[in-house]
C-alpha cells in the first residue's frame, strides 16, 4: 500500500474474510481482487466497517478474467475489510487481493477517461475550494460505466481462454477422483428436415463440451431429406454416446422429445432443439448446479440467439425463478434441465400443446414446488437459431402456439379458481377470482395540505373507481391552508372517507401506520396524495392479487403525466440501494423482454401505491417509523414481507398517474440530505447481501440503471 508495500493478514471469520484497515480511513485506494471460477459474476459481498459500526458498501466492478475492483474513498474510522459470500451455495475463492493508494493525479486521469464532463466539474468545483462537493462528483466520474456492447461483453466476459478450460478440466477430474460418479446429462434432441449445416453445428456444439459425462439422445421424426438420416448415422458411428433411432411416421416435437426421453439414461436430461447450439462450458456449468444443490428440479440459463453466420445477438439475461412471470411468458425456455424421473413422472410432453409444449412442462413441473428448488444459471449457454427455414416448430403456427400456452395455463389457473386470458402480443394473463362480497379496501393517504392534489385522487377513488367498498383514511399532517379545509368539509357527511390527524415531522412511515391503525378493511392500499386515477379496473387487479395468499404485497404500474414509465416494480442494488425498473420508458413500450406488459414478481414495488393484507402488514410489523421515515420504507418493508414467505407481485393491468413528490418537494436541503444519506446507510447494514443479489434482476446487467442493458 503506498510506496512501501506490506502484507497482512485476512482472517476467517465464519464464511467471510476480514482484513484489518486501521488508520486508512479517509484514503483514496483502488481494491482488486481475484474469485477464481466466478466467470466475472460477483460473489462477494465488500464492505468497510469503521470504528463507528457504521458498514459501507463498496460495490466492485468486473474487469474480466475473474478480476474485480473497486475505487474510492474509503469511510473515515476505517477499522476493517469484510469479503462475505453473497450466497452460501456460492463460495468464492480468493486468489489475490491488493489495495493500492491512489494519487490525486491518477484518480483525475481515470476520472476523465470514464466521465470527462462530470470529471471537469469535479476539478472545477475542487479548484474553487468546495471540497465535498467536487468529492461527490468525482466519485460519480470515478463509478461512470457507459453502456457495453454484446460484442464487447462477450469478448470480456464470455470468451473461455486455455487457462479456463484447463482449470473446468482439473476440476471435473477432481470430481472424478473423489468416487462418487459425476451426473450423467442425457441431451434430448427431436429432429425434422432441418438444414443440414445447422444440424451439424448443433452436433458439433454437444461434441465440443467441456463436460465429458453425456449422451445424446436423437430422434429422427421422419425427416424427408435424405441427407438428415445420413449426418446422424455418421456422427452416431464416430461417438459412442450418441444415440439415434428413426420413427416410421411424422408426430410432431412432443412425440419425437418422448421418445428421446426414453431413451435417456442419465439422471438429468437437457433439451436441444436440432438447429440451436450449446455454449462448450454449458453442461459443465450444469453439473455444479447438479453437484451443489442435487435436490434442484428444474435447471435453467440464460441465451442468447444465432444468425446464419453464427453471430450472437439479442441475449437474454433472465431473473431467477418468478413464477408469476412464467403464467405469462415461457421467460425459462433454453436452457432447461430436469432430472429424468422427474420428466417421466409428469409424462413429458403432451401432443396437442406443439408450439408451447416446453412452456406447458414448465408450467406443470413448478406447479407447487418451492422456488429454492429451481436453479437459474446466470449465464449464457444456449444459443438460438434467428435464421430463416431453420425449421423451428413453434414458428409454423403462432396461432396455435398461442391457443395452447393459453390451454396450458386455465388447467393450472383452474386449480385456485383463476382464469386464464389473453394478454397483450398474445402472451397469457391470470386473472385471479374475486370473492363476493368484495372486501373493504382501506386506502391509506397522508397529507398536508395541497389539496389540488387530494381532490384528484380523492374525486378517482370515489367517482371513476369501480369497487364497490372503499374506505379513505386521510392522514393529516398539519394542514393549515383554507383551500384543505374546505375539502374536507366538503367530504365531512361521507362516511367513507376519515381525517386522522397527526401533526409534527413529517414522517411517511409513521403516518401510514397511525392510517393503518385506523383502518378497518382487511386490505390496505397505502397511496400518495399525488396519484390519479385513470382505469376504473385498477383496484379490482390489485386487491385480486393481494389476496392471494402467497402474495404479500403488489404494486401498480405508474406513469408520469407526460405518459412515461415511472414506476416498473423496484430494483435492488441500484445506486446503492434500490431503484425504479425502466424508469422513463414510454407508455406504449413493452421493455426487456415483455417486461412491462407482463404482471411479475419483483423485491420490492413504491410504496405511493402499495395494496396487502392487513394482516401481512400486522405479521411483519409495518413500516419502520423509528429509523427510515421518508426513503426507502416502502423497499424495506417488502423485504420484511418476502423474509415472511410471501411473494410480491408488480401488474401491468393497474396504471396510475404519478405526480411524483410534487407534494413533499425534493431531497434539496443540507437537512433532507443527512437524514437521505442515514437512511441509505441503515438499508446497506439491514440489507447489504440482499442489495447485491437481486434475485429478479440478472447479475450480468448494470446496476447504474434498472434499463436492463449491460
């Protein structure tokens, strides 16, 4: 560190490592470490804690070959490092650690190649004396990474070099040699006339992987072209673990897949359509979730797709297991990996679904299975083939694809009493029941003042909603103005809507919960004094949902008044804490992947239109007034709710108008800022791991932003 370099020591400390810091607070320092086998995902969780217990995340960045980083300024009082696993399934190994003191110089020349403008400002603002303020900026310039092309990622995140082949080698001999046979994978692949050279390389891509323990299991569905029969028996005569029979008569992809399966003989088997690839690290990566966790039922990754030349394009970086996801849209797809008895006690896949067959395993498979036993790999190991006359089934009839993704879900809908219809671009939408009487919806709304505001939420819920029972309970933090008495005057002989006032600070945690209290609905629906009302449906979507009873909490989709995107559910992890998905798209977009016309499970949805159970809220112990009274309330309470059990839900099918903080104002004053930097500081020391593991949000995408890009 500095000119003079020194060693010391880390220390276990359970699963974690800790390196003492002492009297390096205040230093500008760059941290690199190396995980070795992390393929550039983070597994580590870094933190600084001072001499105050106050804990600091410092959020590394991939640099590629399992390299990370991190530069800043660290805590004053700094007292120790902490490298803690993100998750216990996920060990790292540390390989090298080195921090490194940075002059003024160099931070300014790193800061200026990432962020020139923002890097000028800080020398600016440093040259005129105001110390703080160009600190903060250059901080930004420091932490600036603009948006990565595929091509680029892929050169430095997804290419294998020699030394990586040699170290997934050495590790598969020393599963080998331990005496416990590594899992055999059997690749099930249905065959019909697909170009030659695309058959080809997608044999090839099964040759090639890096992981020696498979068969491939080929069913040729009656191909007509002649030449298909005779690249797979070429293939079949050179490599023992291919597998090939011939049925006499065309039965379409399930019938075909059936028939591989039977053939299987591994505890697992894959599925591979006869023209997409395997990545040649694929079933390698496969075999560690196997060994990791054997109790998995379902395995899946992330992919991307394939033109005629073999160039990727168009990846898709999915979240982990969202099971309301996959009512809508087959998210899962490729690749996907089951244990073979599993697959054979649901009877594969059913004739009559061709074009949503997988998505109809899927949903059969996780119907009633809990989410820790379904694996995402987030990682890039299937590759799709884009290119036309490839052949693909569920591309001859959209229509029927449609029809039976549809049919798949009203046979699971069913089971709760739920429907099942058709949602924008085709894709399926749930609808779950209403019970008669519809329960009485309390609609929690502090306040003060601004009463333009309050008249149009008030005028939405009472005339342009239809439910039929609503309760408003208007929190009054200390209205003065003539204007809001006269509003509530106005309502004073409705025996709908309440004024419970609560004069003093104005704390949005303490409010909803005096509100809550005074509540006497089974559902609660806490809402800003800024919402409007624009859909008469909205509160019957979200109180179906709410009532759900593995569903905690659900949120709305909210726009600002120019008809942009404000509120898509909430992403951990971003700008430290946590921030709003697709902020800013338009209103007719349907973002990353159907996103955002797709109802989903999120970490966390706004707390300006939030609706749960009352008991749930109770269960959890409501909004924490003591310690987080205006930011991040409403983030912190959803966790508490998923720490629960319970699932929280983001729908597409409520929208709202959101005139965001128009009555609160903006963190503007030296004051809303030290209580804004508290609570930033109480959720990374509640929450710190679960921050930077977003189950929802793919760890290979930036958390500058929640746009879903690299």
């Amino acid at each position: 560190m500095g000119a003079a370099t020194t060693r010391r020591r880390l220390v276990a400390d359970g699963l974690a490592l800790t390196l003492d810091l002492a009297g390096l607070g205040g230093a500008w320092v760059t941290i690199r470490f190396s995980d070795t086998g992390s393929g550039s995902l983070s597994r580590v969780l870094m933190t600084a804690l001072a001499t105050t217990r106050a804990v600091t995340s410092l959020p590394e960045e991939a640099e590629g070959d399992d390299s990370f980083s991190w530069t800043g300024r660290l805590p004053e009082g700094m007292r120790e490092l902490r490298l803690t696993p993100l998750a216990r399934e996920r060990p790292f190994r540390l390989r090298t650690l080195m921090i490194q003191r940075r002059s003024r110089i160099a931070l300014a020349v790193r800061a200026l190649r990432r962020d020139p403008v923002t890097a000028a400002r800080a020398l600016y603002w440093r040259s005129l004396g105001l110390k703080v303020r160009g600190r903060g900026l250059l901080l930004a310039a420091l932490h600036h990474r603009a948006k990565t092309g595929y091509g680029a990622w892929i050169a430095r995140f997804d290419t294998l070099t020699a030394a990586d082949r040699d170290r997934i080698g050495a590790e598969i001999a020393g599963w080998e040699a331990e005496g416990r046979a590594p899992p055999l994978i059997s690749v099930l692949m249905p065959v019909h006339d697909p170009a030659p050279r695309v058959l080809e390389a997608a044999l090839r891509s099964v040759r090639a992987q890096l992981y020696p323990h498979w068969e491939l299991c080929i069913v040729d569905d009656a191909s007509t072209d002649p030449a298909i029969p005779r690249l797979l028996a070429r293939h079949a005569a050179t490599e023992s673990r291919i597998r090939v029979i011939r049925r006499p008569q065309n039965g379409h992809i399930a019938r075909a897949t059936n028939d591989a399966l039977a053939l299987a003989t591994g505890s697992h088997v894959a599925f591979l359509d006869h023209d997409d690839e395997l990545a040649e690290s694929a079933l390698y990566h496969v075999a560690v979730a196997i060994r990791t966790d054997p109790e998995l039922v379902l395995i899946y990754s992330d992919e991307d797709k394939i033109d005629a030349r073999g160039r990727r394009f168009a990846p898709h970086f999915k979240s982990d297991f969202d099971r309301e996801l996959l009512y809508g849209q087959n998210y899962i797809n490729h690749l996907t990996v089951m244990p073979t008895a599993r697959v054979r006690e649901l009877g594969g896949l059913r004739p009559g679904f061709e074009g949503s067959q997988d998505h109809d395993l899927l949903l059969r498979a996780t119907a009633g299975v809990a989410p820790a036993r379904i694996g995402h790999i987030p990682r890039v190991l299937y590759h799709w083939r884009a290119a036309g006359g490839s052949g693909t089934f569920s591309d001859r009839a959209l229509a029927q694809s449609e029809a039976a993704r549809l049919r798949a879900l009203s046979e699971i809908a069913a089971r709760s009493g739920a429907t099942a219809a058709r949602g924008p671009h085709g894709f399926n939408r749930l609808v779950r029941p209403m019970p008669e009487p519809a329960p009485r919806v309390s609609v929690v709304i502090p306040t003060r003042d601004r009463a333009e505001l309050l008249e149009v939420v008030l005028e939405g819920l009472f005339r342009a909603t239809d439910y039929p029972d609503i309760e408003v309970v208007v929190v009054d933090n200390g209205s003065v103005e003539p204007r809001t008495r006269t509003l509530f005057a106005r309502y004073a002989a409705d025996p709908r809507l309440r004024i419970v006032a609560v004069p003093g600070a104005f704390n949005f945690s303490d409010l909803s919960n005096r509100g809550a209290a005074a509540a006497t609905g089974p559902v609660l629906l806490f809402l800003n004094n800024d919402v409007e009302i624009i859909e008469a449906g909205w509160l019957r979507e979200l109180v179906s949902i709410a009532l759900d009873p593995e569903i905690g909490a659900v949120g709305a989709k909210l726009l600002y008044p120019d008809g942009t995107l404000q509120h898509g559910g909430i992403v951990l992890g971003i700008g430290g804490v946590a921030g709003h998905s697709h902020l800013g798209l338009p209103d007719a977009d349907s973002g990353y992947f159907a996103r955002m016309v797709l109802a989903q499970e999120v970490s966390a949805v706004t707390g300006a239109c939030l609706a749960m159970r009352a008991s749930v809220f109770a269960e959890v112990g409501g909004f924490d007034g003591a310690r987080l009274a205006v930011a991040f309330n409403d983030v912190d309470l959803c966790l508490r709710v998923r720490a629960a059990g319970y699932r929280i839900v983001w729908t597409p099918y409520a929208r709202l108008v959101h005139h965001e903080s128009k009555s609160r104002g903006a963190e503007d004053t030296p004051e809303k800022r030290a209580r804004f930097e508290a609570e930033v500081r109480v959720m990374q020391e509640r929450w710190g791991p679960q921050l930077r593991a977003d189950p929802y949000y793919n760890p290979n995408l930036s958390r500058a932003a929640a746009h879903f890009r690299l």
